[in-house]
C-alpha cells in the first residue's frame, strides 16, 4: 500500500506506522475516531435528562450573557444618539 510505512525496532518488529494523510487522511480519521470511542467504552454514562438538563442550563446561561450584553452596547449606543452624539 503506497503511503503507508511501518516502523520498526531493531528486531524487525513493526512498532509503528507512518501515514501519508493526504492520501490516507479519512483512514486516518475513522482510526483515530475509533480510538477514541474504545478510550471512553468503561467510562460511565449519563442518562439522556441529566444530560438535557445540563446542556440548557449551560445554554439559557449563555442566552441571557449574550443578550444582556447586546442589550446594554444597544442602550448605550442609542444613549449616545439621543444625547447629540455621532456614530459612524
């Protein structure tokens, strides 16, 4: 297979490989996502509503961060209308 090198240890025992990822590249990526998944098969999982409940906490959280503050920079900029200022 072109693009693909093993490397090896002074034994000739293969202990590593070297990839071409700009032809292997999506190989690359369902090994390393596999890699990943097998990492994390033990660790615990979270029951779908506490994850749910989580994320829009996390989520209102953010939506109220993010509006306040547009809201204030829009208050301050029609401050500064009303007040005879100039916005460019």
């Amino acid at each position: 297979m072109t693009g693909v090198q093993f490397v090896t240890d002074e034994k000739g025992r293969k202990v590593g490989v070297r990839i071409d990822l700009k032809k292997h590249g999506a190989l690359w990526q369902d090994f390393w996502d596999g890699v990943i998944s097998e990492s994390r098969r033990k660790e615990k999982s979270v029951p779908y509503s506490q994850y749910r409940g989580t994320f829009e906490t996390q989520r209102t959280s953010w939506l109220t961060t993010r509006y306040t503050s547009r809201n204030q920079l829009f208050t301050q900029v029609d401050d500064k209308n009303l007040s005879g200022g100039s916005c460019t």
